[in-house]
C-alpha cells in the first residue's frame, strides 16, 4: 500500500476543515480525495506596507535618494527606486518616465475639421487607432449567449418599441418584456400620385376598423384618374375590419382595373360598390361551429364612399354614413358636401319631422339604414357625378372625422389652404384635428385635388 507523500499529511480536510487520522486518504466527512492536495508553495510572506522585501539573491539593497533629488523625506522609497522581478526572477524594464498630463492629450484639430463631419468608417481627427491589440492569452469572455438571443432578433422580425431588444411574437407582444405592440393599422397613411389617405385608430378605440384604397390610373385617351375609397366597419358586427378591408380592396381594385377599358367613371363606381358589397358578403361564409359561439352577432359588415377625378369629371360613390366634401381652392366659393347620410337624422330631415340640429343632436342620429353586409336589407349604391368649375380638393373621410367638422364651411376652415398640393400633409391635419377633438372614433380621410394632375 502506498503511502501518502508528505506534503499531504494534513491535519484538517482541506474541504470541510474536519479533523484527519494519519494514513487517512480520503475525508471522512465530505470524502475529499486527499492525495490530490497540492504541493505545499514556496514560502513567499507577504510584507507589512511600512517594510521593504528582502531583495532577491545578488541584488544590492536600494539606497534611499537624497531629498532634494525627489523631493520626498529621506527613508521614503518610492516604487522607481525598488528592482522588480517576475514570477520567473528575471528582471523587469524599467518603464518608461512619466509624461506630462498636457502630453497625453490628443492634439486639437483644426477648425476646418471640427466643422466638417469625417466621413464614415474614418477615425475622427485628432484620434489614433494604432493602440496595440489585446494579447492572444488574454481573450475576452464570450457573451451571455441568453443576452445575445434578445438583443438580436431573428432577421426580418419586428423589434419591440418599448425595449427595442425583444422580439415581437406572433401575438403581437414582446417576448423580452411582455409590452403590447402597436398595430399596423393602428396609423396609416399612404400617398399615390397627387393623392393621399391618412387612418388613425383614434383614442378611444381598441383597433383601427376603418381602412382605405387609394391609388391612380390613365384613361384610354391618356388623362389621369384619380380613386380614393374610404369604409368605416360597423362596430356592432362581426370583424368590422375585416369587412372595411376587403370593401376597399375590393373597390379599389375594381375601379382601377375598370376605368382604363373605358368605363364611363359613373358606372365604375356603382360596378366597384357591388363588388366590394360582394367581398364582404363573402366573409359571412364561416364554419357552422363559428356560429355556435355567438349566435346573436351580426354578419362582418362596413360603409363605404368612393370618389373618382379625372380632368373634368367628378364622380362620387356612397353606402352608409361616411361623407364626402368638396373645397374649392378659391375659399371664398363655397364649400359642399357632395353626399347624404344613410342614417336615422337624414331620414327624419329628409322627411320633415325634424331640422338637421335636432336629428343630428338625438343619440339615434348615427343608426345607419345602409351598409354593405350579407345581412344588409338591400343593397343601393348611391352614384351622383359633378363637373366643377374651378380647381378644388375632394375630402372623403368617414364620421371619425366629419363628427367634428360637420358643416362644408367647418370641414373648409380645418383644411389647409395648400391641399391641392400637399395632400399628405392636409390629411394629417384633419386627423390631428380629430383627435384634439376627442378622437372618440376611428379616423380616415383621403385628400383629392381637382382636376386630376399628373
């Protein structure tokens, strides 16, 4: 049997500190292997900070400098005056005389410099990359592989607003902290041509239900159209944005493929209502088992109202409550509204039984009477055409915004004066506009100007 080697013969486990026999090789108490205790290291006591180590073999003591040559009291040795070694015993360098603070500091640069950015990738003046790399014994610790998954989502995925690290998972929250993203149809806003659409979710809604198609196309006698849809979804029913966003899809689509064959722009806008009333229709068509879960619900339903410009003409298209307007550049003509409400207030106006304060005042006066939906009564696309005489600009919004522009004359005092050539900008004031209102309500509007431009 083998002894164990006498640097090991402890007293004490080195592990847990409990007491050891002679000839014991393996702890009692935790079972440390005690044959693996490493070889007792030289004796190198530390020294007391008032004493000086004992120099190594051969080396003269130091001999304290005169006070007037450092300027320190005579006894005192400073960390210059002392031989050092390294772990092996070979002498250290000495290292370099100290520089002065003024000497460290880069050079300014000029002031031609400081004026002019550097181009990318450059190093900025006065700044010296040529500091020596890290040493290849030293490497950097890898990074927290956990820390690295959240700061670099997968490529093409969305980045969360609030952390700016997390990814964002399918349903719309981030798994790094949990915050809810915002929705892409939350805002919108989109330009085509001499033609722009803003969509706002407003501030009291939890979505956007509102939804908008716009874009333009050449008539076969080479002249620009301009189209712009705009629907509002029915909160009541089912998927309301589902329903707005198949209408004006649907709509769109069919405009911009109708007018350039020559379909007369009046008869393209009832053709584009039946076909967007159609594409909603179509999304009734769920699974038994859908309806069982809500029996009572309405079918996915929307309002719709369209506006088609060409050079000369001016077509508009409705079904339901959202409005369209017409400003003309010239402010001191009037404005109009080029549309009638299918609601309860217009039935009672149109029939006499009340002014048009009163109806729009009672809480009955938004209950439409007409809509795109598979549960509508019958659908009847309204289709009315003008021929202004002078240039101006066509609003087609839904109620999100005409609820606080009610009047042409308020709708033309909100609208900028440049809305014939800053359509974008025009349609983003009007829905800040509602939205310093109150925002109660979704917002959508599309700007047109008139005649058509290229």
């Amino acid at each position: 049997m083998s002894q164990m080697p006498q640097q090991a013969a402890l007293s004490n486990c080195p592990s847990c500190e409990e007491p050891l026999e002679s000839g014991d090789r393996f702890c009692g108490a935790c079972g440390y292997d005690l044959s693996a205790v490493p070889a007792r290291p030289a004796d190198h006591p530390t020294v007391a900070m008032s004493g000086s180590p004992a120099p190594p073999a051969g080396m003269p003591w130091p001999v304290a400098p005169e006070p007037a040559a450092t300027g320190h009291p005579a006894g005192l040795h400073l960390p210059t005056d002392l031989p050092a070694a390294d772990s092996g015993g070979s002498p250290v360098p000495p290292a370099p005389p100290a520089m002065a603070p003024e000497a460290l500091a880069p050079p300014a640069p000029p002031l031609d410099a400081q004026a002019s950015p550097a181009a990318p990738g450059t190093p900025a003046p006065g700044v010296r990359f040529d500091r020596p790399a890290e040493p290849e014994e030293y490497p950097l610790q890898a990074p927290d592989p956990r820390i690295a998954e959240v700061a670099a989502p997968a490529a093409g995925g969305a980045v969360c607003v609030a952390c700016r690290a997390g990814r964002v998972d399918s349903d719309g929250y981030c798994e790094n902290c949990g915050h809810a993203q915002p929705r892409e149809r939350d805002h919108m806003e989109q330009e085509s041509g001499p033609i722009a659409a803003v969509s706002d979710r407003g501030l009291r809604h939890h979505r956007n239900e509102d939804a908008f198609g716009i874009g333009h196309t050449a008539l076969p006698d080479g002249s620009l159209a301009s189209v712009a849809i705009v629907c509002d979804g029915v909160s009541s029913a089912t998927r309301p944005d589902d329903a707005s966003l198949a209408a004006s899809k649907a709509a769109s689509e069919s405009l911009l493929a109708a007018l350039p064959r020559g379909t007369h722009p009046q008869q393209a806008m009832h053709d584009a209502i039946v076909a967007a009333s159609r594409a909603v229709n179509a999304l009734a068509g769920e699974p038994a088992t859908a309806r069982e879960h809500a029996p009572h619900q309405n079918a996915p339903a929307c309002t719709l109202v369209g506006a088609v410009v060409t050079s000369g003409l001016l077509v508009v298209g409705w079904v339901g409550d959202s409005r369209a307007y017409w400003v003309p550049v010239d402010r001191g003509a009037p404005a109009a509204r080029l549309t009638e409400d299918d609601s309860w207030a217009a039935q009672m106006v149109a029939a006499g039984l009340m002014s048009e304060a009163e109806a729009y005042a009672d809480e009955r006066a938004h209950a439409i009477t007409g809509w795109l939906g598979a549960d509508a009564y019958e659908l009847e696309p309204h289709t009315a055409s003008f021929k202004p005489d002078r240039p101006g600009v066509v609003v087609v919004c839904t109620d999100g915004l005409w609820n606080y522009a009610e009047a042409a004359e308020e709708m033309a005092r909100v609208l900028p004066l440049d809305a014939a050539v800053r359509p974008l900008h025009s349609a983003r004031v009007l829905v800040g506009h509602a939205l310093d209102g109150g925002g109660h309500d979704n917002v959508t509007v599309a700007v047109v100007p008139f005649p058509a431009v290229p």
